[in-house]
C-alpha cells in the first residue's frame, strides 16, 4: 500500500496516540526575517531521547524523504531551498513558481543526524530550521512540507 493511501486512511480512523520507538524528536530553531513571531506548526513528540547518529539507513526507492514547496501566493515567487548536514550541503535548489505552482526535491537523505532547512523568498521573507531525522524517517519515507504564503514561510513535516 502506499504511503499516501495508508496515511489517508490512518488520518479518518480514531488513534488515542501513538510514539514511534527509535526516532529522535526535532528542534525548531527558527531565525525568520519578519519582526513578527510566527507560529509553530512543527508536530510534538512525546519521545524524549537524547539524539544519536546512527548507520547510513537505506531509504525505500519508492518512498523517499521529500521536500515540497508550494507558492501559495498570488504572485510569481523565486524560492531558494538549501539542505545542510554536518557542514555539508545536501540540497541546493531555486525555482521560480507561478501563484499556487509547487515543485518536489528528493535531496536522497539516507542517514540520520542533525539537518538545516533554509528557505529564502527573493524580495520577501526566509526562515531556517534545525530537523533531526530519526531513522523512521529515513526508513519509512517523511514529506516535509513548506509553504510560501504573503507573510510566511511555514516548514511542517509528516511522522
């Protein structure tokens, strides 16, 4: 089954919770470029482990770890999203999206550890994110998820 279909499925049934064993929680270190707060859309995690890098994991070819940046704008948006590890530049990419166009990267994640999402709006607004990514996630796929919207820049992701 794939993921999507499943996780469709899962979201109209009735879970009390649920933790995954293993995967580390993320930080959210936010530095966006307006003077006005912005709310934090990042999910919780009721898991409290102390955050260990692990083996590379290999990624399943048909459910990686993707990126997707919508424009939701009204506007032609210049979108630069970089990827950082370790000092290492993962991902690297800037599209220019018509209002309400998205584009998908697969930056290939296959380890686990400590990554910087930096996405910066040509003109308007950027915003960068520490994510530790466990080793569900590299094994079971994750889609993170960044909006552009008039005002904001928000980076939310699927457990």
């Amino acid at each position: 089954m794939r993921r999507r279909t499943l996780l469709a499925a899962l979201a109209l049934s009735p879970i009390a919770g649920c933790a995954v064993p293993g995967d580390e929680t993320s930080t959210d270190d936010s530095t966006p470029s307006t003077a006005t707060p912005m709310p934090q859309e990042q999910p919780t995690s009721a898991i409290t482990s102390t955050p260990q890098d692990t083996p590379t994991v290999t990624p399943p070819p048909d459910d990686p770890i993707l990126f997707v940046v919508d424009n939701d704008t009204d506007s032609e948006q210049t979108v630069t999203l970089t990827i950082t590890r370790d000092e290492t530049t993962v991902l690297d990419e800037t599209a220019a999206l018509a209002a309400g166009e998205s584009v998908e990267y697969d930056p290939m994640i296959g380890a686990t550890g400590k990554y910087t999402i930096i996405v910066e709006v040509a003109g308007g607004p950027s915003r960068s994110i520490k994510r530790t990514v466990g080793r569900f996630a590299v094994s079971s796929g994750s889609n993170h998820f960044v909006d552009i919207t008039a005002d904001e820049i928000r980076i939310y992701w699927e457990e």
